[in-house]
C-alpha cells in the first residue's frame, strides 16, 4: 500500500538525503577562477553569515576582500 503524498515517509526520504549530504567525502576545495567569481567584472559582493562582503580586483591584478 502507497502512503498518501505528504505522509512520513516522504519526509523520512527528504532527512536521508539531508544526511547522505553531510556525510559525503570531504576532499580538496575545487579551485575556482576569479574570472568566474568577478563575472567578467572587476568586483562582486558576496553574502556570507548575514554580513556583505566585496571582493575586488586590483589594477595589478591582485585581489582584495573588504567587508
């Protein structure tokens, strides 16, 4: 017999997948180019815990996170 849409063991397949996310392999961060990050442009401000930061590209190519 199939539960209806919506009963527990939907939910319970929702929380499986909640934890199989958390316990994956932990690995190496994958380097990301700054060309991605900057989107074509020279800063982007990114949202971390509530609080904005912007991430800059210098003239000389270095770059600068400010909050």
């Amino acid at each position: 017999m199939t539960p209806p849409a919506g009963s527990q063991a939907g939910a319970s397949a929702g929380r499986e997948e909640e934890r199989s996310a958390e316990t994956l392999p932990s690995g190496p961060p994958t380097p990301l180019d700054s060309t991605t990050l900057l989107r074509g442009g020279r800063s982007v401000e990114i949202r971390h815990n509530g609080e904005i930061y912007r991430l800059q590209a210098t003239r000389l190519g270095k770059l600068i996170l400010t909050k």
